[in-house]
C-alpha cells in the first residue's frame, strides 16, 4: 500500500533573507577614512568638491555686529566660521557625521537668511527712541548673574515706525487715544453729555483729560466740544416741540449718501429700536416710532413703549396704517408731486365712475320713457279712432281723451 505524500512544510531556509546593507566604501588615503563619493580621489567625490566650493562662494555669511553695523560681509569657508558667529556650537566634531551635501545646503540656507536680516535692518541710529533710555532687565539682577553678565539693555524699536503707529503703553508723552465708538454713539456719554449741555458751566468729568502733547509730535487739536453754547455741526433740521423748531444740537457732522442704504438702515434701526426701549423703561414716556425704506417690497418697522401700548393702542394702530398707506403711496411716486398727482387721478377715477353710474341710470329711466311715450301715443290714436262724427253730425264729447291725457299714472315727466 502506497503511503500518502507528505505536504510540504516552509522552512526558514525557503524565506527570503532581507538584504544586508552594503558597507559605504572609505577613502584610505584621505585623513578621516571620509566616504568615496565624497572623496578629491573618485571621479564622484571630485564632482562633490566642486559643487560644494561653487555653495561656499554663494553664501556669505556676516556675523551679530557685522549685521548691525552694516559693514561688508565675508563668505564662511569651513563650518568653524558658522561657530565663530555663533551660529552653530563650537564643538562642531559632529558636523563631520552629516553628509558634505547636507552642510553644503545649510551653509548656503543660512547664509541667505542672513543677508535677507542684513538688508531689511534699519541703521544703528534709528534703533534708540530719543523720549527713551535704556532700561535693565529685573530677570538679570539676580545675585548670581548680576556679577558675572553685564545688565541687558532693552531698547524699543518705535523710531522705525510711522508716528502713528506708536503705543500709547510703550510712549507715556503720547496722547491717549479717545474710547472707540461702534455703531451710534455711546448711550451713557451721550445722556450725560446732554445733561451737562444744559448746564454750560458744568465742568466736564466724564472724560479724562488728556496729557499734553510732546515737542513735536503731530498730535492733532481736537478743538472745543460740542455742546448748547458750540454747536458748530448746526442743529437736527426737522425737530419740533409743538408747533415750534427745537433746537437739537448735532453732536456729529452729517455723513454723505451711503452707497447701500438698504444696509445701512437695517444696521442703524435695530439700535434706535433698542435705545427707545430702553428710553421708555426708564421715563414711561409715550413713544411710537415707524420707519421704512424706500426700497420696495421692504415692510415697516415700527415699535411702540408698554404706556403708549396699554393707554392709546388703537389711536396708534390708526397712525400705524395711515403711515403705510401714506409710504406705499410715496413708494409708487417717488416725490411729492407725483404723489399729489396720483392722489389727483384717483379722485377722478373715482368722480368718473360715480358719472357713468348715473349715465348707466339715466340712459335705463330715458328708455322706460320712451317706451311710455310710445303707449301713451298708441292709446290715442286709438281714442282718436273711436271719437269720429256721428250720423246726426254732432261731434261726441273728447272730455275723456283730456282725462287721459291729463292723467298723472300715464303721463311721465322726462328726466332732467
């Protein structure tokens, strides 16, 4: 009986080996054992050389003074001049490791962001601010160190920018800018402002006073505020107390058209809306405000305080639908003669229809008339007919076509 084959089982010796890398060849005769290919003694190695002095004559590498004095650059010719700059360690045995390529390439990398510093520091004169003197850093006045290092001037570069670019925290003679406003005004500055308004005499204490300006600087004058007394903006055309002007100071000048009014009104209304709520709860004054753009399709915004809702509500919904009405008129129009011009033609498409209802009314009562007319003439004739001469020749008695005629349910009178 033949004997069933044995399956054949991998063995380690069936695996492939991995490959084992090949030892880099080294130069004998050069001091150092360096490798072949960057060896003065292969065809290779010669190439090396000559891409790597062609770097080395590229790169000129200047040193911490050089860079801040401004003085002409020298190139580096081994990795010891990179350490002389302090820009590699001293001990730089290890450099010897790395592939001559690599320190080619970072020689030549270095260099290049040296010269890129080298021309874009300003001179030496303008590093030092003339208000400043150098001040010494507390890190360095420890006992240790105070000895042994000498203390580190911080000098702020601030000459080298334009004058408004300055810090008001880094320049203390500088003055202070004014509180950014966003949007309208500051609503607590501007209640106060109009409280103190009233009071010409009242000192300003809400604002800190700023420094006067240095020597020289171009500080620009803001001039006189704004108030009751100076009110060199003019005042709010279109306010009235009653029948009379009031005299609302500006406290800014008028701005021009904006280019996108749609926008601009839907970012300014919402905060009018805000400040009149606000206004309302602390008066519990009567206030309905509407407003809309003149954009078409756009609704009206319109917003009333709790008093005026609770006491008057339906008064202000008479005003509120006079007001749409009256805007969606001037939308169609545009201006004011046209709208008086529309108001006109409506009125007398209104006056012509109430003319043609009455012509329609006329014309209907004209035809009843005549057919009446025509009745009353058929009896006649037929009166006529039946009244002739007897045999006798006396003529019979037409009293009765006199009642007819006279009579008020035949006879109608024609319309005016």
């Amino acid at each position: 009986m033949a004997r069933p084959k044995r399956k054949k089982v991998a063995t380690t010796s069936s695996q492939p080996q991995p490959k084992k890398p090949k030892k880099s060849k080294t130069c004998q005769e050069c001091p150092g054992a360096p490798e072949i290919t960057s060896c003065v003694h292969s065809s290779r190695g010669h190439d090396f050389q000559a891409s790597r002095a062609e770097l080395l004559s590229m790169a000129r590498i200047p040193s911490a003074d050089a860079a801040l004095q401004a003085s002409p650059v020298h190139p580096p010719s081994s990795p010891a001049s990179l350490a002389s700059v302090g820009l590699l360690p001293l001990k730089s045995s290890s450099l010897h490791c790395l592939h001559p390529l690599l320190v080619g390439f970072f020689i030549a990398l270095i260099s290049d962001v040296i010269r890129q510093i080298h021309l874009q520091l300003p001179p030496l004169q303008l590093l030092c601010h003339p208000h400043h003197s150098p001040v010494i850093d507390p890190r360095l006045m420890t006992s240790g160190s105070a000895k042994s290092a000498p203390p580190r001037a911080i000098i702020p570069i601030t000459s080298a920018l334009p004058p408004n670019a300055i810090n008001p925290a880094i320049d203390p003679q500088s003055p202070q800018p004014d509180q950014e406003k966003q949007g309208l005004d500051d609503d607590d500055v501007e209640h106060e402002d109009q409280a103190r308004d009233s009071s010409p005499d009242s000192p300003d204490e809400s604002r800190p006073s700023s420094p006067p300006a240095a020597s020289g600087s171009a500080a620009k004058s803001t001039g006189p505020r704004v108030s009751a007394t100076n009110a060199r903006h003019g005042y709010v055309d279109g306010a009235m107390r009653d029948k009379q002007d009031a005299k609302i100071f500006r406290r800014k000048a008028l701005p021009s058209e904006s280019n996108d009014p749609v926008r601009r009104f839907n970012k300014l209304l919402p905060d009018i809306i805000s400040r009149c709520e606000r206004l309302g709860a602390e008066t519990g004054c009567w206030l309905v405000l509407t407003a809309t753009n003149r954009a078409q399709g756009s609704g009206v915004l319109h917003y009333m305080t709790p008093p005026m809702r609770k006491d008057g509500l339906p008064q202000a919904l008479t005003m509120l639908n006079t007001f749409k009405s009256t805007t969606a008129a001037l939308k169609l129009a545009r201006c004011q003669q046209a709208f008086v011009i529309s108001q006109s033609y409506v009125a007398l498409q209104r006056e012509k229809e109430e003319a043609d209802s009455a012509h329609e009314q006329a014309r209907v009562d004209l035809a009843a008339s005549q057919s009446t007319i025509a009745l009353q003439a058929e009896l006649i004739e037929r009166l006529r007919g039946n009244c002739g001469p007897d045999s006798e020749g006396v003529d019979v008695d037409t009293s009765n076509r006199d009642l007819v005629l006279a009579d008020p349910s035949i006879m109608l009178t024609p319309p005016v």
